[in-house]
C-alpha cells in the first residue's frame, strides 16, 4: 500500500469520525430541546444547543424562537420569564439572571425577579451577564464580556459594564 492510499484512507477515516461526531452533536442538542419541552419550555423549530447549557429554575418560564442557538456554558436562570427571540445566537459563557438581591432598610437581604426579554436577530457575545429586568431590542448585538441592565432598543452594537451603545 503507498503513502497516497494510506493517505486517502486516512482522509476518509476523519471524514466519517467527524460525521459522527457531528450526529452526536445534533442528537444531544435535539434531546436537550425535546427534554425543556417535556418540562413547560416553548422552544421553536430550529433550535441548536451547542455543547452544555444550564437551566435554573421552571422551564415553564422559559421561551426560546426559532432558528435560535445557544453555546456551550450558556446559563439561564430562570426565576421570572426568559424570552429569546427568532435566531438568536446566544454565544459561550453568556448567563442570563433574572433573579436580583433587594437589602431593606434594615439590612436585611431579601430575593426579587424580573423578566429578561431579547428580541429577533440578537448576538450576545461570549462571558456577556444579562441581568434581571433587561430588555433587549430587535437586531442588536452585545459585546463580549458586558453587562446588560435596563432596555438596549435601537439595533447596534453595545459594549462594557454597563453596556452602551457603540454604533
């Protein structure tokens, strides 16, 4: 056997092991999706979940439009609603909270939750926080590493801790 046969067996041997993994992949995203269903999730046609994504909280609260997808280390708390618009990319390391902590006047610390609404063709960057109460406008894209409090309405690109509009 020469070195083009061994070569072209190996190309076909890698061809095949990454078809199988990229099976995997689709199967372990469809029984993610399949299992937040069964649990009260609304989650549309389309939606790929990459890798692991944590849930917290009841899947009732939680609603997801198609085409969507989100990476690995995604994190979405869940005590009020999550809704995530249509195609939506949702990179790693994001976490989405709706939960908050309120100290009264006595010190005293107490838990509050507020929804976290993102509209269609959103892109939230990699390590992004999204913090409770946060509105998120159609067609805006937050940048890495940011922190998202309050409302980001008009398309363009948000950035830092807080986020504000770059462009």
């Amino acid at each position: 056997m020469g070195n083009g046969s061994r070569h072209r067996e190996s190309a076909g041997v890698a061809r095949l092991l990454g078809h199988l993994t990229e099976r995997r992949r689709a199967l372990r995203s469809a029984l993610w999706v399949r299992g937040l269903r069964l649990r009260g999730a609304r989650i549309g046609p389309g939606v790929k979940v990459f890798g692991r994504v944590s849930v917290f909280g009841p899947a009732r609260h939680i609603a997801i439009g198609e085409g969507s997808s989100l990476n690995e280390g995604v994190v979405l708390e869940a005590r009020e609603r999550i809704v995530i618009g249509r195609y939506c990319h949702i990179s790693s390391g994001v976490k989405l909270h709706t939960g908050y902590l309120v100290r009264d006047a006595d010190g005293q610390l107490s838990h509050g939750a507020k929804p976290i609404v993102i509209g269609d063709h959103v892109w939230i960057a990699s390590s992004a926080v999204v913090g409770a109460g946060a509105t998120i406008g159609d067609k805006v894209t937050v940048g890495a590493n940011s922190l998202v409090l309050g409302a980001l309405m008009e398309p363009g690109l948000y950035a830092g801790t807080p986020a504000r509009r770059i462009r």
